[in-house]
C-alpha cells in the first residue's frame, strides 16, 4: 500500500460498512417530455442516475442529497435523469425536482437555457460523461457567447476508477479501498465497488496529480466549434488553476469548468 496505514484502511472498512441511509423510493414518477422541460431560472442542477443498481454503497448519496437541497435554497432549478427500469433502485431522498426526465444512459434533448449548471450522480466516466456532453451540445446550439460554468460536486458523484491508469501512483491504494469496501460481500462487486469522486480526491492526494485526473474528463467544449473562440478555465475550489484555452481576444467569453469539494444548503463549502 502506497499511502494509506492500516489503521486508516480500519477507518475506511469501519465508516463504509456502517454507513445506513433510511429512504423508501419515491412514489411511481412522470416523466416531462424534453420540449417540456421550460425553467426560468440562470442555474440548474442536473442529477444523473443516483441509483443502488450503479452506486451500491450510496458513495454519492450525502453529497446528492446537500446538492439537491442547496440547489431548492438557492431558487435553482432541478432535473433528475432516471432511466425507465428498475425505478425502486433510485435513492432521491426528495422526490420534488422541477423535472423528471427519461435517460437511459445520461444523454438528455431538453434545451439548456441556464447559463450555470451543477452535476452530482454518475457515473463520472460513463452517464455522467454523456450528461456532460449533451450540457455543452445544448449551450453550443443556443448560440449565446455568453460566460457559462459548469460545475461538479465532487462528493455528490460516484465513480469506479475507470478513468484510472495503471502506472497512476495511487492506483493501489485505489484497489486496496475497493477491495475493503467489498470485502466478503456476496453481491456482485461491480454494485459495491464504488466511490464519491471526493474519496477519489482523498485517496490521490497530491494535489497536482488530483486536477490531472479530473482533466481526464473534461466536460467536451472542443467538440464543438462554438466555443472555439472562448477562454476556458479550469476552477477548483474557487481556486483558478490553469487557463485551458485562451480566448479569441480580451473579451471573449469565458467557460468556467469548475469543481468543488461539497456543498451544502447555506452555500459551498471550500474546506
């Protein structure tokens, strides 16, 4: 094990394995047809697939959950993507968004007329991705050079480690904490070897080689010629790290990609 003890690895087995959410799932849904999906508010909050069949250990729930209510504090508003089957499966702890919409994959045609999105569920490498491309499809077919940011919430998303390599330095201790979270568990590994993209963070550590890994999933602007001539930034807790694309020109808009630790209903919280 590269850096964690074995008393930190107790810690973890401990916390993972005592962790009990009480949730019923929520009552039969109706789901909003895309050319239905009309909000006037600047800032959504997109919640892509929180469900047991896909987060088994509910890594993801907690921070879901906070985002979901700072969002409602905060007069955002809300869409949760869920797929057809299995619905007893989706772990929502408040079945009231402004919107429920059909994706059995993440991918989404409803327009995105907010200029500030926020994204919690997963997976990061997969559904989520997709999310993240139909964000920037959206904004790009809108045609508005207008400043936009995107925003993940690094505890309200839940991963596998795919987007991992294997000379990653930290891709041991990776293994080493999905082996504990699924130690002599008799279901399939694939539901209980998971984790919040903040316990990601916590098991890389370095910060250098924290922001390398999330680059690895950056949200597809240079798929589309839209933004081509935009400056884009890369944020992490309200910390400008790199300029990732420079403008066209001094006033050229900018495209925030930002990344926070967690929030909660009073606001973010920047540790």
């Amino acid at each position: 094990m590269q850096g964690l003890s074995i008393f930190s690895f107790f810690i973890i087995w401990f916390l993972s394995s005592t962790q009990v959410f009480a949730y019923a799932p929520c009552p039969q849904v109706s789901f909003t047809e895309p050319q239905d999906v009309k909000y006037s508010s600047d800032k959504l909050l997109i919640v892509t697939h929180p469900s047991t069949l896909w987060d088994g250990r509910y890594s993801s729930k907690m921070g879901m959950d906070e985002a979901v209510k700072f969002a409602k504090s905060n007069q955002m508003t809300v869409i949760y993507l869920q797929g057809q089957d299995e619905r007893d499966t989706y772990f929502f702890s408040d079945c009231n968004p402004d919107f429920w919409v059909s994706s059995g994959g993440g991918e989404f045609s409803f327009d995105i007329t907010a200029n500030h999105v926020y994204a919690v569920g997963g997976h990061w490498e997969l559904c989520e991705r997709n999310t993240q491309e139909d964000v920037m499809k959206s904004w790009s077919e809108r045609g508005e050079k207008v400043n936009l940011t995107y925003t993940h919430i690094l505890d309200g998303l839940y991963a596998y480690g795919g987007m991992t390599k294997y000379a990653d330095p930290y891709r041991e201790d990776l293994e080493d904490f999905l082996n504990i979270v699924s130690y002599r568990n008799p279901r399939d590994r694939w539901f209980i070897e998971k984790l919040s993209m903040l316990e990601l963070m916590g098991i890389i550590k370095d910060k250098d080689l924290q922001i390398e890994h999330l680059k690895r999933n950056l949200p597809p602007y240079q798929s589309f010629g839209f933004f081509q001539d935009y400056k884009v930034v890369m944020v992490y807790n309200n910390e400008e790290l790199e300029v990732l694309q420079q403008g066209a020109s001094e006033t050229s808009p900018v495209l925030t990609l930002e990344y926070v630790n967690t929030v909660y209903e009073d606001g973010l919280i920047i540790p």
